[in-house]
C-alpha cells in the first residue's frame, strides 16, 4: 500500500491518524493522500462469486491505507475538496465495450442510504483515464458522517446503462471478462490542486507531448480564427467556470465517441487545435485521440487556472 505523501506550508510536528510526521507542518496542511492503490484480475467467476454482493471487487484491510484520517473535515478539510480518480485498464477484451466503475464510499457512520459513490470515466479499451470529481458532487455524499471516517471502498464493475448494469448480468460477458485494471484514488484537500509527482509508482507525464506554442502565440492565433481553443475537463468542471474564448469537448465523450457532426462544429477541420484540461495531463489524451482523426492538436501544459493568469479572459 503507497504511504500517505503530505505537502506542507510550515515545519513542526504533524499527527494523522496517529501518524507521526516529523518535519511537517503544525496545522496539519497536508494537502493529498492516496486512499488505496490496487492492481487487481477481476473474472467472471470473480464477479459471480463476490461477497456479499456480486460484480464487486471489495478495498479493505492492507490495500486500504491505513494513515487515512479519521475525521475528514479537520484539521484538513477533505470533506469539500477532490478526489483524483486514475483508472489503468491493463487488460480489456476486444470489441469495446463500454465499461465504467463505481467506487462506494463506505463509513464508519453513515446516515440516509449509508453510503456514496462516485465512480471511473467510461472506456472502450486498454489506456489510462483520469478525472477529478468534488467530494461535494457525487452520488449520496451527504449520507457518509465524514467526520467519522471510511472503513472501505467497494468497487463496481458495470456497463454504461445506469445505475443497475452490473458486468455479471451481461449477456456477453466475453466482452468485459476477464479484465486487469489498476485504480489509484487520491484525496485532495479543499483549496488544493492534485499533484501527480507525490503519488508513487506513477509513469511521469509526457512533458514533451506539450506544445512550444506560446500563450501568446495561442491568444492571437484563436483572436484571428486560424486556431480553437478546446476545454476538455469534464461537464461539472466547465460550468464551474471556463475560458471566454474556449469550446467544451470532454475527454470522456471523446474516448465514448463524439458523433462527427458534432466534432467537426466543435473543432472544424483545418483549425489548429489548442487544448487544455486543469493541470495538462487529460488534454495530452485528448490530443492523441484527436490526432488520430486527422487534426492538428496542440496540448498545453498550462491548465485552466494558469491560462487564466496568463490574461485569459474567464467567460461571465
């Protein structure tokens, strides 16, 4: 299990969840932890033989971390802040079916139902997919006593019906069985932003896929029409605030698969494509998925809020 990575403001001693840290900071700023980090098979005898509930793969014990805090409000509020969610589909049977985890919160304390659940992007083969969900947002979030804690994640295996599509009812289940995934979950304090370089074990982002474009280049380029500037952070993201001049085309529907009328009014061909996500990891993704289709996609490394420093202008 990868040990709790803190990021701290001051030095002095910090307690969580009686962990001593030394050289960490007083008030306890740590700014992420990884809830649990499991590589796992997952076959249709699996999923027909999970207990007590079936198409469940259960996070307990060992493989959850044990330095998690006890009360995830204070002193650092994790409660209001993000959950980086990085699903590694290693092995996928052909055919692309689509394919989507839930991944259930379940306290110590819960109230209403009990229990929350958010959950992976939806995919169609073997890659990686990352989004980063408000702790806020997600599926019966108020029925978990945050402030007593998570005793462990169940992980769902379904198809992209709904709520109900649990793998082991599927009539094809050669489709989605067996299947290898990696699925790392990583808690981000209100205020904060995910780092990837404090999570370990994790392949380094591909700097170089990032354009030398300057932002000033970019700004003119768009200003005269001969370029786009494409949002692909998820729906949520973008209506919590995004760029003027931006059009919004998530990485999700664009590994789903985006219908081309739409596709092509979005990014036109023969434009340049300049893309950005939040921190210029999914718009290297996004990039190559579009490149594949023939345009001329430039990721930028600056995500959403540095482009607004840049002198971008946010949209009212």
């Amino acid at each position: 299990m990868a040990p709790v990575r803190l990021l701290c403001t001051n030095r002095a001693a910090f307690v969580l969840a009686g962990l001593t840290l030394l050289g960490a900071c007083p008030r306890a700023h740590a700014q992420q932890f990884v809830l649990f980090d499991a590589t796992f098979t997952f076959t249709k005898e699996d999923a027909d033989n999970s207990q007590p509930s079936k198409s469940h793969y259960y996070v307990r014990g060992k493989v959850l971390n044990a330095g998690r805090p006890t009360d995830w409000t204070k002193p650092v509020d994790y409660r209001n802040g993000t959950v980086h969610i990085r699903a590694e589909v290693i092995e996928k049977p052909a055919g692309g079916a689509p394919t989507t985890w839930a991944l259930c919160y379940i306290p110590n304390k819960g109230r209403k139902n009990g229990y929350g659940c958010t959950g992976t992007d939806v995919y169609k083969e073997k890659g990686v997919y990352e989004r980063d969900v408000k702790m806020t947002a997600f599926w019966q979030n108020d029925s978990i006593v945050w402030e007593e804690g998570i005793k462990e994640m169940h992980l769902v295996m379904k198809d992209d019906s709904g709520g109900g599509g649990h793998a082991h009812k599927r009539p094809d289940p050669e489709k989605f069985f067996p299947t290898r995934m990696r699925i790392t979950m990583i808690q981000v304090a209100a205020g904060a932003k995910y780092d990837p370089k404090l999570v370990p074990n994790l392949p380094a982002a591909a700097a170089a896929g990032h354009t030398t474009d300057s932002v000033d280049a970019v700004k003119k380029a768009v200003a005269g029409g001969t370029a786009v500037l494409v949002d692909v952070r998820e729906a949520d993201e973008w209506k919590d605030g995004h760029l003027k001049d931006a059009r919004h085309l998530a990485l999700s529907d664009l590994r789903a698969g985006v219908p081309a009328g739409r596709r092509k009014e979005t990014v036109p061909p023969g434009s340049v494509v300049y893309l950005h996500c939040a921190s210029g990891r999914r718009c290297l993704a996004a990039a190559d998925l579009l490149k594949t289709q023939g345009y001329d996609a430039r990721p930028l490394k600056d995500g959403y809020e540095a482009l607004l420093k840049a002198g971008f202008e946010k949209a009212k």
